[in-house]
C-alpha cells in the first residue's frame, strides 16, 4: 500500500508516522478509534468524519479522495478542448518522449533536465490534496511526485531570483484548443514568487493514485499548488525560468480583470462574474462553504501583507 503523507507532519518537517498515515484511513474502525483519543495535533486542522466512501482514502478534514476515474475524465486543459468532460478524449499521448524540461534565467544550475532522471534523483512522495477550480468544482486528488523545492535546492538560484515561470508545451497539432481559440495568448504560462515555490507544500507532480500521470492530467509533469486556484497548477511543463520580476501568466493576459498573480483561494473575495464562497465536489451537489487558503492555513505567513482584493 502507498505511504500517503500527513501534511501536518511535512509542515513539521517529519516523516510520516503510522499514526499520520492511520489517520488518512478514515472510517476504518482502527483510525476511528485513534482519532478519538489523539491529541489535537498541532497544526490544529478540524477532523469530520467522512460522508462518502467509508474506509477509503481521504485529506485533512475526512472527505474521501475522488474516484481516480472522475479525476481523469472531468478537467480543464484548454490546449486540447474547453470542454471538461472531452479533454481526456483527445488528451491521447504524451506529446515528447523523453520529455525534458529547460531551466534557465537566474540560476547558477540551468539546463535541460530529463523527467526520468529527475524521478530516479528525488524520491517520490504520495500526498492527498484537495483541488478547488476557480469556476467552483473541486476535487480530492491522490497526487504522486515531489516537493518543487527539492529541484530548486538543486537549481540554486541567485538571490536576484525572485519568481518562477513556468511554460505549458504547445503543439497545436496535437492541441486542437490552440486553434479553435486562438484568442488565448499561448503558451500557458504561470508564476509563483520563490517563497511560494520553496513552500513545502508547493508539488511537482508525476503521478495520481501511484500511476504516471495521464495527459489529460498534464502528464507527465505538472505542478500543484493546493492553497491557489487550480489555474495555477500548469501542466505538461517544458520550462521554467527563474527571474527578477513577476511574470505576467495566461489568465492575467487573458482576463486582467479576473485573474490576479497570487490567486489565493479566498471564499470572502468573490470572482468579478461570481461568488467563490462555495464549491461542489465533483462527487456531490450540495455546495460545500469554501475555506480559505483551501484550508491549508499554515501558508499564511507567506503573506504578511498581501491584500487579497488586489492581487485575487
Ligand atoms: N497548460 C494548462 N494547464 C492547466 C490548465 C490549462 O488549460 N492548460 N487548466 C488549469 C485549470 S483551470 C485547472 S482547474 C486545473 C485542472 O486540473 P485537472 O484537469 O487535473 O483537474 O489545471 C490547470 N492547469
Ligand atoms: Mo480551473
């Protein structure tokens, strides 16, 4: 069985402990039983019990990860089709073998890193993580892969580094989304600053439910970071560049007015077309009260200062 990791304990900066691991398992009558006499840990997240499949896999607050053929089926991925429940349906291959990723900009280490040696070099993690969709669905997702920051320790960047870009492939002709809306400024293109990159929170990831990562799912390298909205998270990512100012991402430039830089998740900041103070799990229909950072709140000492009706 997969060893899936308590975020608590990696924001403490532990292994995983049985217990930790236990504690995912909720609904089994042993993490049940555990649960009730643990002490509140410390980074004091609410437990519930689980409302849907009892005795599987589940994040933080108890609700269970989301079948891994919902996962697969229902995204957004614009190069291939904006329609969510079609883009597994062209999303067919991997679209480079081997697949390298470039590095450049402000770093002492750039180059071009192959995915499998990468893989070989860090040693992959597996992480429950909710996902909320800025349009208001979310989904509980079984991720593979590694912290950002293992790559970046790698990488040393120069202290002038203070963001990260990263860049989506393209080849329009494998992506029929690049031409059927050929409005959108591609690549994709995102951007974290380097503390958001160095969080440990922030995830390369290679995998969902232990298998290599499909497509569809920006296969076979993506990135995932669970306290932003799910834009942020590009996917099949060919570059990355380590820079002085902040990039200005896809959906800054196709939408200035919707979507910021940080992209926070934040239920009392509603989106300029719609509240975000719900969401749907893809398994549900009854709307869930969104929280804030997605619940991850350990990462609001990233932002002292950041005024969220600005920066979205
Ligand atoms: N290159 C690229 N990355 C992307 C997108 C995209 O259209 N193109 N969509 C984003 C959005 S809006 C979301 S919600 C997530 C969806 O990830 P999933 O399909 O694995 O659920 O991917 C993000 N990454
Ligand atoms: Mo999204």
């Amino acid at each position: 069985m997969k060893k899936y990791i308590s975020m608590t304990s990696v924001l403490r900066g532990q292994s995983v402990s049985r217990r930790d691991f236990l504690k995912g398992m909720v609904g089994s009558a042993l993490s049940l039983s555990l649960a009730a006499c643990a002490p509140q840990r410390d980074g004091g997240l609410p437990t519930q019990a689980a409302t849907n499949n009892p005795g599987s896999l589940a994040d933080e607050f108890g609700t269970a990860v989301t079948p891994y053929e919902l996962i697969t089926t229902y995204n957004n991925f614009y190069e291939y089709t904006t329609e969510k429940r079609r883009v597994y349906q062209l999303a067919k291959e991997i679209l480079r073998s081997p697949w390298e990723i470039t590095v450049g900009g402000l770093v002492r280490n750039p180059g071009v890193y192959d995915l499998d040696s990468l893989k070989k070099k860090f040693a992959l993690e597996d992480r429950v993580y909710r996902m909320r969709c800025v349009e208001g669905w979310s989904k509980i997702v079984p991720w593979r892969g590694f912290p950002l920051l293992k790559w970046i320790e790698l990488l040393q960047p120069t202290s002038d580094a203070r963001f990260v870009r990263f860049e989506t492939i393209s080849a329009s002709e494998k992506m029929p989304g690049i031409k059927d809306a050929s409005y959108f400024p591609w690549p994709y293109t995102e951007g974290l600053t380097i503390e958001e990159a160095m969080h440990p929170l922030t995830l390369i990831s290679t995998g969902i439910d232990g298998k290599d990562l499909l497509p569809q799912s920006g296969g076979p390298i993506r990135l995932v970071v669970p306290w932003k909205y799910g834009f942020k998270g590009i996917k099949s990512i060919v570059r990355m560049d380590f820079v002085d100012k902040m990039p200005t991402s896809f959906w800054m430039k196709a939408g200035p007015e919707e979507y910021g830089f940080y992209a926070n998740i934040n239920p009392a900041v509603p989106h300029r077309r719609w509240s975000q103070a719900t969401e749907v799990l893809l398994t549900e229909s009854t709307p869930r009260p969104t929280k804030k950072w997605n619940g991850y709140d350990q990462v609001a000492s990233l932002y002292p200062n950041l005024d969220q009706a600005i920066w979205y």
